[in-house]
C-alpha cells in the first residue's frame, strides 16, 4: 500500500530523531562549556581563600563543595577530611563526607561517619533527616545478606488497552471490511498489584563476586473482563498475571586495571497466564555488563536470549507457531546533569524469531529519560524529596513477511512512539504515592495496527 504524501517514511522520522538528539547534545555541550570555565575559576578563587587561612571552616567546606560540582570527588573528600583536623569541626562536614563514600561505595566509611554526625546535637532536623534515611541504607549494605523490594498497588485508566485499530476499515485477506463496533478502541480501567524482591549475597571473594537475584511479579485485572475463559477475536482485555526470576553472579572480571567495571551472567524464567490459564513461558539466559566512566557517567550493555513457547494457548489454532528464540541487546549511557539531575538513553535492537515469517520481526528502539530530586514544596515535611521523571522513545518493528490473512501482497512495518511523566511523592519513610501519564501511538503501514493509547496511573507504593 503506497504511504500517504503528507504522512513521512519510518527511515525519515528514525533520522529526524537522531538528528535532533545529536543536535541537542551539541547545544548541551556548548552551553555546559562556559559553565565548567565558571565552576574552574570559582574552584581556583576558593582554594586562594583556603590557603590565606586554612584555619577558615567555611572556606574549608566551600572549596570542597565546588570540588564536588566540578565532578572531582577525590579532591572534595580530601578537602573534607582535612576540615575535621581542625578543633571540634561541624558535624554537617562528616554527614558530606559520609554521602561522598557512600557515592564511592565505601559503606563501611559512610557508616561509621553518619554515626559519628547524629551523635552530635549541633546537627540541624533537616541534616538528621537525611543522615537517619542514609544510615538505614548503608547497614542494609553492609550486610553480606541483603534482602530490598517493593509493592505497588495502582488503579490505570486506559483509552485503548488493546491497542485496536483506530481505522474505520481493515484488511481481511487483502479486502478492506469495515472495522466491527465490537473491536474499536474502547476505555478500561485496570487494578494492578505488583511485588519487587532483590536479594544480594556478598561472596568475600576478592573481585566482590555478589550473587544477584530478583523476583518480580505483577496481577493486572481488567474492570471489563470476567471469568476464566478464553476465545478467539476475545472483545474484552485479558486479566493477566506474570512472574520473573533472574539469578546470576556480579563481580569485576578485572578489579585491578578496571575497577569500575562489573559483569553479571544470569538466568532467566519468566511465566505469564491470561484469565487464569498458562499463556506465554519463556526460560533464557543474560549477560549483563556495566562500566563507571566516572562519578557522574554509567554505561552498561545487557544481552538476553529467550526461548517463547505458546503452546498452552488454548485461544488460537496456531500457537506453536508463534514460539521461538528472542535475542534482545540494549545500550544505556547515563549522566548526572548536577546534584539530582540525570538523564539516560536507552537503544535497544530486537530479533524475534518464530515458526512463520509473519511473526518474525527485526526492531529497534530509543528512548531517552530524564530525572530529578527536589525537596518536598510542601512546608514541614523536613527531608522529604520529590520525584519526577520525563521520557520519550521511538520504536520500529520490520517483519519476515506478509500475513495472508490479512494482506498477501503487505509486510508489515510498525512504528511505536510514546511519551510519558511521573512523580513520585513521599508520604513517610516507606510509603509513596505515584503519579504516571503516558501516550502511546503505533504507525503501521497496514490500517488494523494503527493505534493509540493514553493511560493514566495512581498507586501507593511501600519500599522497603
């Protein structure tokens, strides 16, 4: 089917994109340029200060601080450690300090000198809030066995949960038929629950061997759906429940000449049931590595390989058909802007393979986030931060062939675009309330998987 003149080709807009990504980080850098000149002459200006009186605290603590800004961490625990040479120093010095190490991943340190800061009354309720909060962290951390998690209770309101065709007509072996009322975008509204465990097992081993596990499992029941069975061409959304365990041990492969460096292969088992019925298996295997380029720079690249199995299907005649191998590899570079800032990029490249060609599908995608932490706007809520979160991301899936019973003469190619928001906020120590607003829309070449989709979340979170 020729494209519309007015509607650009996947290609075109996979470049725009990429174009006004490259765009934006070149007008990033040259505005972040004057800015690192500014923050080296202040630092060059305050270490003057510190060595006309290197008896002067505040000198001391504002030459570290702007150590810390410029990114060199070092030269700001240094600058740090030598304020608690003086006579009885503030104790807000050892409670930077501690944050600082705990950045590093020395636990043990940050332990001790949170310790030492809430001992002393001169700290202020702000600073004792943020010391207690941290110092609950690191013990955890410092413990060889370490159990964290999470639950997550939220009601999402959906206007197309399906993802059915937006088009008034559809193809049916190669014949545009109207779209039948029964399958148009309808509204739902979904009740989830969703559980999180990460377990962490310290080794001893000299390279910081960890065995890392995690569990996550979610319900999801649609306000539409009912009972227990499934049908072909089913109108109403199924209610699913899904589980996952990966397990695997972390470590340096070369602690000594690349410290920052981590690998982690891992098992994967993954079920997924629809109205009470087994629906989707796969089991796998990953191989996870992740590299520290600096303090504020992460980058980590993870491979998975999947075996899908929908033989328990009972819903299509052809479900072993839609089985096969899935390799899945994705790129992430993260960054911290500033103090709370970060933003990341993710690019993910796909092949899914099954028994018929018009299942299989090469994708790519790219999705960029951007995050901070601020304090709560709310008055009296003393080391209470906010959180939010802004993304967007861009998808396209190529398949192996023409489906006949929908086009014999079409292959199918889809583009997914989405954008979305969230904040979170605390609500105590370990309770949060969460906030999400995403759209999502598909662009095919073929009418039937044209769509688009607006959800809206709100749920209660407990970490722990």
């Amino acid at each position: 089917m020729a494209k519309s003149p007015d509607q650009p080709s996947s290609e075109l807009r996979q470049w725009f994109v990429a174009s006004a990504l490259v765009c934006a980080s070149t007008l990033a850098i040259a505005q972040e340029a004057p800015v690192i000149h500014a923050i080296d002459s202040q630092v060059n200006e305050a270490f003057r200060q510190v060595l006309k009186d290197p008896s002067d605290q505040d000198a001391g603590q504002r030459y570290a601080r702007l150590l810390i800004s410029a990114g060199n961490y070092e030269g700001g625990i240094a600058a740090l450690e030598r304020q608690l040479l003086s006579p009885d120093p503030h104790p807000s010095i050892r409670l930077e300090l501690a944050v600082l190490y705990y950045r590093l991943g020395s636990y043990q340190m940050s332990e001790s000198l949170l310790q030492q800061a809430l001992s002393d009354t001169r700290l202020s309720d702000e600073q004792r809030a943020v010391a207690e909060r941290l110092l609950r962290d690191v013990s955890a951390r410092n413990q060889p066995s370490q159990l964290s998690g999470s639950i997550m209770v939220g009601l999402r309101r959906q206007t197309n949960p399906s993802a059915r065709s937006e088009a008034d007509q559809v193809y049916s072996a190669g014949a545009l038929v109207p779209l039948l009322p029964g399958f148009k975008p309808k509204a739902d509204n979904d009740l989830q629950l969703t559980a999180r465990l990460d377990h962490r097992y310290d080794l001893g081993w000299q390279n910081e061997a960890t065995l890392v596990s995690s569990f996550t499992g979610q319900i999801v029941n649609f306000q539409s759906s009912s009972g227990r069975q499934l049908r072909a061409n089913q109108e109403q959304p199924y209610n699913l429940a899904w589980a996952e365990f990966t397990t695997g041990v972390r470590f340096k492969p070369s602690a000594a000449s690349l410290p920052g460096w981590y690998i982690r292969p891992y098992l994967i088992l993954t079920e997924l049931a629809a109205q009470g019925h087994r629906y989707l298996s796969n089991q796998g295997l990953g191989l996870e590595s992740e590299y520290r380029i600096s303090e504020k720079t992460l980058t980590s690249a993870i491979y998975e390989y999947r075996d899908y199995k929908y033989s328990e299907r009972i819903d299509i005649p052809n479900a072993a058909q839609l089985a096969g191998p899935d390799n899945h590899l994705r790129f992430q570079l993260a960054h911290e802007l500033a103090a709370g800032h970060f933003i990341s990029a993710t690019l993910g490249l796909r092949k899914h393979q099954t028994g018929r060609d018009y299942y299989d599908y090469d994708g790519q995608e790219l999705r960029v986030t951007y995050s901070t932490s601020f304090a709560s706007p709310i008055s009296g809520t003393v080391g209470s931060y906010w959180h939010s979160a802004l993304w967007t991301g861009v998808a396209s899936r190529k398949y192996g062939g023409p489906d006949p019973s929908i086009h014999s003469g079409i292959t199918r190619k889809d583009d997914d675009w989405r954008v979305g928001a969230s904040l979170s906020i605390p609500i105590s120590s370990d309770w949060s309330l969460l906030m999400q607003l995403e759209q999502a829309r598909t662009h095919s070449n073929i009418p039937n998987y044209q769509s688009k989709n607006t959800s809206s979340l709100g749920a209660l979170v407990y970490r722990f």
